[in-house]
C-alpha cells in the first residue's frame, strides 16, 4: 500500500526502520524485532540500504521478505550516488513485480576516492524525479531538522528539501533528533517554503551514553543539555530508563502538536521502542 495514501486517510501514521545484518548470526536479532513490533500493526517498515555494495542485495532480499513473510508494507532506501539508470531500472522492476509501492530515495554518502564524473544521479532531487518518469511509487525523501552536515544553512536545506518535494517526493522522513524545538522551527521553515508533503518524524530512542554521543557526531545532531546530564554517570541500565523516559516525553508532545508520523529507528532491537509504544498507546 502506499504510504502516501495512507498519510491522507490517517492522523497518523507508525512506522519502523530495520537495517540488514552485515553477518548471518545478527539476523535473528531482526527476526525477533520484526515479530515482536509487527503487533504494533504499523503502517510501514523501512529497510536502510548500504550504498557501497555490503548490504546493498541484502536490503533488496529483506524489503521482499518482510513483505512476504511477515505481511508488512515495506518502503525500501535506494542511494543513488554510485547508481546507473540501468541499476536503478533493475531494482525498481523487481520491486513493482512484487507488489512494493514505496522507496525512500536518497542520495547516499559519496565513497572516497570516487569519480564524480561518472555519476548518473548526484543528488537526491534526479533520483526522485527519474523514478517519478517511468513508475507509480509513493517516494519518500529525506528531511533534516538541524540541516544537512554539506549544506550550508537551514534556509538552504529546506530550499533543497523542496526540489525534492516538487519533482515527486510524497512524504518528508526526518532525520532523528532530540530537541523537539528544532523541529518545530523545521515544520516552520517547511511551511515558509510552501512545502505541502506531511513531514514524519524520526525518533531514536536512547540506549546508553555511548550510543548517543557516536550518533550526534555521526549525524551532526544537538542533544539537549539536560538530557546529556540525565545520562551523565549513568550505568547502561540507567541510562536506558532515562532514555526511554524522555523518547515517551518527546513523542508525547510531538504528538500533541499534531505530528504527522512517528519514524522509530529501531536499530534492530524492539525493546526500547516497544516499552514507548505501550506508553503511548499507540
């Protein structure tokens, strides 16, 4: 089913996001997530894609086994920074030929050492607007509430996030964040651009310090000072709690805002994510 149907018909939507294990003895850890979240009956699960090849076929393989095996809707990642046409066409037939009606296209990381010469897609917008050509997907693209690491402002990125709306993009899947403010100011830079595509939110729930402090460096993203003290000294089963606590919170208010969706990267574990939907009531 189309997500962008489903955005018309639903206050709001639930999704989840997995990523294909890189080695075979992680993969029950996705099967045991998948069976314990699909009671949640999302709306869609999305399956995150390894632009430089190493889980690139396993992100095709596990967008039609969730499908076929455990009956969700998926919306498989396609980067388009090393793809071909000729690439693209491949994995979008086979998609169709299955029954998928959903991609969230992406640029993806450009690899070191790579010709940009030789590139068929360099940005996002080209990959949105080529698959618009030839097929009737539901197109997600990405959005960032504190901006893109490459671009050079927020006013910027949001005027990039447009191009991407106006050649076809149906929906806007944030970035995860912490700060519910900064995104309340995205949602206003959005309007300001007269960008009408609903915008679902990505949330990340925290599991220990650790992990936090290597995604806000991978991502770029802010951590709200209160909450960073919260974990300070915290044991890993703590700071979990404190974590969980504060995802609850943040939903909560996202939700009485009038949020659209809520994105949970589950990072292949459905504890955390589980415990904020029963106290959401979802």
């Amino acid at each position: 089913m189309k997500i962008s149907e489903i955005l018309k018909r639903k206050e709001r939507t639930l999704s989840f996001e997995f990523f294909p294990p890189k080695k075979v003895e992680n993969e029950q850890m996705l099967f045991d997530t998948i069976e314990v979240l699909r009671k949640y009956d999302p709306d869609f699960v999305s399956i995150t894609y390894g632009a430089g090849g190493s889980t690139r076929d396993k992100t095709l393989e596990w967008t039609l086994r969730v499908k076929k095996q455990y009956g969700l809707n998926p919306m498989m990642h396609l980067t388009c920074i090393t793809a071909t046409k000729g690439f693209v066409d491949e994995i979008a037939n086979i998609l169709k030929a299955n029954g998928v009606d959903n991609i969230l296209a992406l640029r993806g990381d450009i690899p070191e050492g790579f010709d940009r010469s030789k590139m068929e897609f360099e940005y996002a917008y080209q990959l949105v607007k080529y698959l618009k050509s030839k097929w009737d997907f539901s197109i997600g693209v990405a959005g960032y509430p504190e901006g893109h690491p490459e671009s050079p402002s927020l006013e910027k990125d949001v005027e990039y996030l447009k191009m991407k709306v106006d050649v076809g993009g149906d929906f806007i899947i944030t970035q995860l964040f912490f700060d519910n403010s900064k995104f309340f100011e995205f949602l206003e830079r959005v309007e300001r651009f007269k960008i009408k595509a609903p915008v679902i939110a990505g949330i990340m729930p925290i599991l220990s310090l650790t992990q936090v402090k290597r995604f806000v460096e991978m991502c770029g993203v802010s951590i709200p000072k209160e909450l960073l003290d919260d974990l300070q000294g915290k044991s890993n089963e703590d700071a979990y709690k404190v974590g969980v606590d504060y995802a609850i919170k943040q939903c909560q208010e996202l939700i009485e805002n009038g949020v659209k969706g809520l994105h949970f990267y589950t990072l292949n574990k459905f504890n955390a994510t589980e415990e904020i939907i029963r106290q959401l009531k979802f």
